[in-house]
C-alpha cells in the first residue's frame, strides 16, 4: 500500500503539466457570443481562479477499528460561500461517530467496452477501452454530455447491465476480478420510486428489515439519518398527506441514499445524485457525499453538470464523449488539459460546463442558430467552434499526456496484489420479508386516502343505490327476474369499480421493481405479502357493501346466508384485485390499464348469463374459453352442467311461492322457468372453490411473469422509466 500511495501521489503532481499534444486547436476557435465590432481575445488559464488540492484527513479511533470520525475539508476557495455561512452546511453533532464495519474497496476497470445489441449483431460500441480506478474515501465522478456511455460505465462497474449488453475488459475489486456481492455496494437509480405514505423514519426502518438480518437496526437507521442529514424531516411524509405538501426533491433524493447506506456498503454507485435538483439542494448534497466518503466508503456516481463551487469537492473525474474516454485524472489536471489543448476555462464559468461546451455535438445545431440570428438581426456574432475537431484533439492529447501513463502505471500497481475479498451480507428471511411487506402494505392502505379508502366509499355508495333503486321486492314469484338483475349489477359494478386501483397497483409494482434490483426483495415475497396485506381491506369493503345491498334488497334473513353473500362477493373482489394487479404489471401504465381492463369485464358481464343463458351461447370464444375465465359466472349464473352458481342457489333454493289458492312452486322449479338448471346441495361451495382456484391462478401467472419474463427489464423500465436501447446509451 506504501507503494500505491507513493504512486498516487507522484501522480498527483505529474498530472498538472500534461504534455503538449502534436496537433492543437487554435484558442482562437473558442469564445463567449460577443456583439460585432468587440475584440475577440480568448481568456487564457492563468485567468482562471486557483483551484486548491483537498485532502480528506480520516481519524480513527484508538481501540475502535470499526468507528471512523467524519473528517472535516479544508476550506478552499471554491468553498468561500459554503465557510461564508451563506449556504447551511450539514453537520453532525459534536462527538457524533459513523461507525462503519469495513472500509472502502478499490474499483478498477481496464480496456473496458460494452457494447450494445444492434439489428444483427452486438455492433454499436456505447463504452469504449475505459481505463480507470476509483480509491477508498474518494469520490470519482463520470461526466459527459447525453449519451456519452456514462450511466452504461456505471452499470458495467456495478454489474448491472442488462442481457441486451456485452462487457469486454476486465474490472477488479481490491485486485480481485469478481462479481461484487450482496451487500458490498448500493446503488441509487437515476429516478428512485419512494413510498410517500410514509414518514423518512418509517421507509428506512422498514428498508433495514427487508435488506439486513439480525436485530439492533434503529441504531442504523438514526445513523444514516444523521449521515444523510436528514434529521429535521425524519418524521415527516415523504409524499405529504391529503392536501399537505410532501418532501422537495432534494431531501426525496437523499432518503433514496440513504436507504442504500443502511447497508453499510463498501462501494456506492448513483446514478444522476444531482437530478432535478437545485443549486443550493445540489451542493448540501455534495456535501453529505464528501463527508459520507470521508468515513472510507469508495463513491462513483455520473453528472451532466455542476456549479464551481460543487466541482471544486470532486476527486477525480472521468470525462466521456460518445464512449471515449477523453480524459481520467484529478479534477484540477482536466483543468490544465483543456488548457493544453487549446481550450482554456473562462473565468466566471463553471469548469463542467466548460468540459460539456467543448465536447457536446449538440452545441453544433446552437453555433447555426447564433449565424441565423446575427444574419437577421446583426446582434451576435459567430462561433466558430467544431466540436468533432475538439474531441480528436482533446483525445489526441490525453492519450500522449503523462496523465493516462500515470494511469496505466497506477492501475497496475492496484492489480498486482489481490486485497481482502468483500464478504456478502446476511439478507432477512422470506418469512421475515414477507412480514414486513404485508405490515407496511397494510400501513400504505391505511393512509391512501386517494385509492383506498374512496374506493371503499364508492362501493358502500354504489350498494347504495343499487339497494334503494330495487327495494321493496318482496317475495313472489315475478320478483324473481328483477331480483336476480340486482345481484348482478351489484357484483359486476363492484367489480368494475376496483379499477380505481390501478394507479396504487402500478405503484406497488413499481416499488416492487425497484427492490427487487437491489436484492431488497423477492417476487415470492412481494405477492404473497400483497395478498396478505389485500385480504383485510377488501374484506372491508367486501362486508360494509354486501350489508347495505343485503338488507336493502331484501334478501333471506339468515346469518348462514348472509356470510355466503359476503364471501363470495368477497372472492370475486380478490379474483378481480388479481387480475387487475396482472394487467398493470403487463402495462405499467395507468391508461392503458384503464383502457384493457373497462372492455375485459364487459367481456366478462356478457357471458356470466344473465343476458343469455351459457348454453345458449356461441361456442367459440363466447362458451370456450370467456365464460370459464369470467369470475361473474361463479358468482352469478349456471355452469355448463346446468348446476346453479353461487348467489341464485344461496337465495333460491329451499323456498316456495304459491300460485293461484291451491299450487305452490319451488324456487328452483320458479329458476327453472329462467335457466336451465338442476339442483345440487354442494354446487355453491364447488363454486367458491373455483373463484378461490382463479385468486391464485392469476398471482400463479403473475408470479411467472415476473420471474420468467420481466426480471430483467421491469426494474430499468420502473426506476429509470426508460426500457431498451435508450437505458443503455445513456441520457
């Protein structure tokens, strides 16, 4: 390690005087927009303001091998307003201690390409021969314009790339070529589905006992919150509730973080830490992550672009464009870099969006309006600037700078010698995952105002006016029709009516995803714990809307009977909560979902057979297979073997009505005159059993789907919101 170190630092002096490269830019080619008649002079670098070297000064305690201080930073001068007391400074109490079981790993990559899955073959080259190394209780930044390979650099170094990519080169962790394990490293997407119900405290808590085993794990919690500086929202909504606004995005992107650093991991790798955040929000952020890698946690993230004074707390940084590497080094050597090659950093101007002016194609299309606009109006003048002829140039000039030897020759002095090898943590158990989903479900749905509980107020008020609109029935004969017309609207309506939440389905599924790419989860896990967490609820809504239809209505005053209305509305409520959480999964989007699930229940309605009895119907498609897949037929009407489903033999069998003054008709033979039916003491509960069969047929096939099919692709497309080529390529 001496001789790393040693390395190390002979590489931090070598890397300020690049060497010059054997064809150059001139700097006359780079410019402000200026107005015509006014000199134009390129600033030089020596105008530029000094950029201070900062060291991060790590204390450990004696006796405690496992605590490590939070280190403090020099004060800098690109630091001035945050040490002014202009902009707050996160800090942890006095005699606070982050206490971490292991240290950093070292990240290397060498000749690292991916590449991409074309029409025909593995063609398009997204990341190409990357060299580079991240270092224990640094943070090493990946910048470049949109779609230069960073996140996809990213993804290779976690090994988290989709099946659509291919990796070439190699990547060792402590010099070691192998994959990292559980629990060694976090990694934080570009957009992190939150749970909004919750309060800061509650998500984390609940994360611990989903990604650890083991017990003490509020101490974690509190740990991270402080690390993350998140101490002043830890009991507030992540979402806000009912009409109360929720966190902004820069707390939201930090509790994302956060959830990561439960682990205690030894690498972190985020995606975009800085997205849709503001100046301010991004720079307390940049903080937390500097004092975060301070405590020895190694920190490779991706950024498009940064203000000074953010940029000035980067240890080194790898500039990308279009996959080439056309830069790796310490922050103040990309500095003298571009200054060698002829592309200086104006003063006033923040040094990545100096990088990204010069490098990024797009600025080609912006350079031709500039000439329109001075053509038309005579205001700005031309830019001369080819961004193509840059980028040779600045690549050209890397590769024969010190810089990239002084690479290389670190790169094989981190690989020589194989260092400890990262452990994989304990995870909690399915039981114990199980538990925990199905509770914090339960605690979601008991705060959903929006989906669940309006649901429940929508069914109570559709039993409602369905019980008003066919009260007063009574029991005779022509009674028969009209009563079985109010079982069925009151069924199929209900049914139709828990469309109403697909948005908290496509939201669960979304979490789901999320966790699942992390390992916090499993598919198992997530519907069984679903079903657990569903049951209660739709048994709510199941039995505060059957009593009002009931006994509105006025249907048979027996208790045994009322239970079987309610259970069996009940199944069909979690048949259909199946199938609807199936067609969400399928879309992942709410108007799609809407728009396939409206005309599969009317589908459904008609072939249960109230408008037409099953045998009477066509027999292809309508018979096999829509009447069997149809809930509404076990609930409501008769089977193919003329044997009385569900409702209408529970309210008609067993009873009599009188005709004329001396003949009396049963209730099935009064059935009969309507449906061709036969009678059977058992067929309500064979009945029951299918729609509890279809309950679980439907998780069966989801359960499927998700292992077989969307294992890959469901995380990406939920977290990222991007699916395919696009999530490759990068922003």
């Amino acid at each position: 390690m001496e001789e790393i170190q040693a390395q190390s630092d002979h590489y931090r002096s070598s890397s300020s005087s690049a060497s010059s490269p054997t064809s150059r830019v001139p700097s006359s080619n780079f410019f402000y927009l200026r107005k015509p008649g006014t000199v134009r002079q390129p600033i030089s670098f020596e105008d530029s303001p000094d950029w201070d070297d900062t060291d991060i000064e790590a204390k450990v305690e004696e006796g405690a091998a496992d605590s490590i201080n939070a280190a403090t930073t020099p004060g800098s001068p690109s630091l001035s307003k945050l040490h002014s007391g202009s902009l707050p400074s996160p800090s942890l109490p006095e005699g606070a201690v982050i206490a971490r079981k292991v240290v950093g790993a070292s990240v290397v990559w060498k000749d690292l390409t991916v590449t991409v899955k074309g029409k025909r073959n593995y063609s398009d080259k997204v990341v190409k021969s990357s060299n580079g190394y991240a270092l224990p209780g640094t943070m090493t930044v990946i910048m470049g314009p949109a779609k230069s390979g960073k996140s996809t650099l990213l993804r290779a170094l976690a090994g988290r790339l989709p099946d659509m990519a291919r990796t070439y080169g190699e990547v060792f962790v402590n010099g070691i070529k192998s994959r990292l394990p559980y629990g060694a490293y976090g990694f934080v997407e570009r957009e992190t589905i939150l749970i909004g119900s919750l309060t800061v405290r509650e998500y984390l808590y609940y994360s611990t006992l989903l990604q650890l085993s083991g017990f003490q794990k509020r101490g974690l919690v509190e740990d991270t919150i402080l690390a993350m500086s998140l101490g002043d929202y830890a009991n507030k909504l992540i979402g806000g509730h009912c009409y109360t606004k929720g966190l902004r995005s820069g707390e939201r992107r930090r509790i994302s973080i956060a959830r990561e650093l439960l682990m205690r991991p030894h690498i972190l790798f985020i995606d975009e830490p800085l997205y849709h955040l503001d100046s301010v929000s991004a720079l307390l952020m940049m903080v937390n992550l500097k004092k975060l890698a301070s405590t020895g946690c190694t920190i490779i993230f991706t950024i498009n672009q940064s203000s000074t004074e953010v940029f000035g707390l980067f240890d080194r940084i790898c500039l990308l464009s279009n996959g080439n590497t056309l830069f790796f080094g310490e922050t103040l050597a990309c500095l003298q870099h571009f200054s060698n090659a002829g592309f200086p950093c104006p003063i006033m101007q923040s040094p990545s969006d100096h990088f990204l002016r010069a490098i990024n194609t797009d600025f080609d299309r912006i350079i031709a309006m500039c000439r329109n606009w001075q053509d038309e109006h005579g205001e700005l003048s031309s830019v001369n600037m080819d961004t193509s002829v840059a980028i040779r140039t600045l690549e050209s000039t890397y590769k024969s700078s010190t810089d990239a030897a002084a690479v290389e020759t670190l790169i094989s002095k981190l690989t020589e010698k194989e260092g400890p090898t990262l452990k994989n943590k304990g995870k909690a158990g399915i039981v114990t995952k199980i538990a925990v989903l199905t509770w914090r479900s339960l605690l979601i749905m008991s705060r959903e105002l929006k989906y669940y509980w309006l649901r429940l107020i929508l069914c109570m008020f559709l039993a409602l006016c369905i019980g008003t609109f066919f009260s007063g029935l009574g029991q005779s004969l022509s009674s028969i029709a009209t009563r079985i017309g109010a079982v069925f609207a009151f069924v199929s309506f209900a049914s139709l009516l828990s469309i109403a939440g697909v948005p908290a389905q496509i939201k669960e599924i979304k979490i789901y995803a999320c966790e699942e790419a992390n390992q916090h989860s499993g598919t198992l896990c997530f519907l069984v714990g679903q079903l657990f967490s569903s049951i209660p609820f739709l048994f709510l809504i199941s039995i505060s809307s059957s009593l009002i239809f009931y006994f509105l209505v006025g249907l048979r005053d027996e208790f045994s009977l009322l239970m079987y209305f309610i259970l069996n509305f009940f199944m069909c409520l979690l048949v259909n909560e199946g199938l609807v959480l199936l067609v969400a999964c399928i879309s992942q989007n709410v108007f799609w979902s809407i728009l396939v699930l409206v005309p599969m229940h009317v589908v459904m309605m008609l072939s249960a057979g109230y408008f037409r009895i099953r045998d009477a119907l066509p027999k292809p498609v309508w018979v096999y297979p829509v009447s069997y897949v149809a809930f509404h037929t076990y609930s409501i009407q008769a089977s193919p073997f003329h044997v009385i489903r569900g409702m209408l033999e529970n309210e008609y069998l067993g009873t009599s009505y009188a005709v004329g003054q001396v003949r009396t008709l049963s209730g099935y033979q009064a059935l009969c005159n309507i449906y061709d039916i036969s009678a059977n003491s058992n067929a309500k509960w064979v009945n029951l059993l299918v729609l509890c069969l279809m309950a679980v047929g439907y998780r069966v096939l989801l359960f499927v789907l998700l292992k077989i099919c969307f294992v890959k692709k469901l995380p990406q497309r939920c977290c990222s919101g991007v699916l395919g080529r696009e999530t490759i390529q990068d922003k």
